[in-house]
C-alpha cells in the first residue's frame, strides 16, 4: 500500500531535516577557531519481508531471490571529523596551535565533564587577572598547566614541546613556570560536544591519555598562531544541494503516495 510510501518518504524529511541542521551548523561556524566539522550518517531501517529467498517450490527449485520492502531511512548519528585545520599566524604570545593530534585540556565545572575537565583544539588562550592562562572566551577555562604567569613578566616564550618560560627584569635567563600537555584518546569521534569549542570524555572515547607535546604521536605546540576551522565551504554547499535535492525528491513521492490513497478511495463511487 502507498501507506509505507508514506512513512519511508516521511522518515526521509525527518533524517534530511536533521542533515541540513548539521550542514548549517557547519557553516555557521566557519571562522570559529579549532572548531570540527560535522557530518550525519544514515542507516535504513527495519524491513517487510513478504517472500523469503532460498524457499523451495514443488518442483525443488529455489528462489533466487526475496520480496523486501524497506520502511524508511534514520541518522544513525553525528560523526566528528578531526582533520587539521590551516594556520593563522597572530604573533600572540597566548594564541597557541596543536600542529598534530591532541587537544589541550582545560578546567570546567564537575557537572559538565568528567573530573572537572574538557578538552578543545581552540588555542585562543589570554591571561587572566591572577596570571592563569585562560581561553578568551565568555566563560575564561584555565588551561591546566601547573602554573601562572607573574604579571612582572617582559617576555613568555612556550616551545614546541610545551614548556612554558617567563623573563623577568633583572634576570639574563628564563625562568620556567609550568608544562603544557596534549591529551588524546583512543577514539576522539567518542567524545561528548558541550559547546565553546569543548569536548568531553565519554565511554565511547576512552580514558584520557595524556603526555608531552612531539611525543608518541602528539601533536606539537606552535606559539603565536591558531587553527582555523577545518569546515570546507565548498563542499558543505555541494552537501546543502545535495540535501535540499533529495528533499525535493522525497516530497514528490508523498505527493505521489498521496494520488494513490485518493484512487483507492474513489474506487467505490
């Protein structure tokens, strides 16, 4: 019957809607630093069976084939991609890019991520009014590093491997005041998106590990630059035409099943 034209046409409105929100989502944040483009996988749902391959006729013949119908398409979820996005150099002694894998790891309220932590590629880092390194963000993340900077600091100087120096008046030689370490997981398209660039660890992640910047596959740190977006616009749009396409395809055929319905119910008069 066109009912089930209906309901699987109906399912794909639904899962293409959801589609286009992620697309969205994507673009809007095309320029927003380390930020990890999104995108939605489908599955087909559960099916009609109304003849069974393999089944025997009298004649001992098989048949070669079976009679499903499908009764529609779901999201089966959001996937993360966690390429690299390109560089942009700002020459900020806090603006801080992980070139390689990894995430920096800040300090967030205990109801938001397991042991009071999140992580984000978001670089975009400042000093706050006690001398922490914080995100330049509405909510100020620290970055846990195990130290801050004294506010009489001339110059701060983070290498590559993630030691943090500070020259003071007075003094020929940096001081060191903390170490930055990258933290990774086993499967990063597991961890929990919470908003402001943050993700958190999840089962489907794994624990976090954590370890130096250049090592055991961590990325490095790059002083005085940031990771842009690694949304590609071109091929987002290809993918909103792509969708608003099969929106339009999908609509013809409830429009279809709808025609349908109509014959059959007028088939008494």
């Amino acid at each position: 019957m066109a009912v089930i034209a209906l309901q699987s046409a109906a399912s794909a409105l639904n899962a293409l809607n959801t589609q286009l929100d992620v697309t969205a989502n994507n673009l809007a944040n095309i320029n927003t630093t380390g930020f990890k483009a999104s995108r939605a996988n489908f599955q087909d749902l559960m099916y009609i069976e109304r003849a069974q391959p393999g089944v025997e006729n009298t004649n001992g013949d098989e048949r070669p084939t079976g009679l499903y119908v499908g009764l529609g398409v779901k999201v089966s979820g959001t996937q993360v991609t966690f390429s690299q996005g390109s560089p942009l150099t700002t020459d900020r002694p806090y603006d801080l890019m992980i070139d390689g894998l990894g995430f920096f790891k800040v300090q967030v309220e205990s109801d938001l991520g397991p042991n009071s932590f999140a992580y984000t590629r978001a670089g975009n880092f400042t000093l706050n009014s006690v001398g922490e390194i914080v995100l330049a963000n509405d909510q100020g993340r620290r970055l846990d590093f195990g130290g801050t900077i004294p506010e009489t600091a001339v110059s701060v100087t983070i290498n590559t491997d993630g030691r943090v120096w500070v020259l003071e008046p007075g003094v020929a030689e940096p001081t060191e005041v903390g170490q930055i370490q990258i933290s990774t997981f086993v499967n990063p398209t597991g961890l929990k998106q919470v908003g402001e660039n943050l993700f958190v660890e999840t089962a489907a992640s794994g624990p976090v590990i954590e370890g130096n910047p250049g090592e055991i596959n961590r990325g490095r740190i790059l002083q005085g630059r940031l990771e842009n977006s690694n949304v590609d616009p071109t091929r987002e749009l290809i993918e909103m035409i792509r969708t608003q396409r099969a929106f339009e395809m999908n609509s013809s055929s409830i429009r279809a099943a709808d025609e349908t319905l109509r014959a059959v119910s007028q088939l008494r008069r």
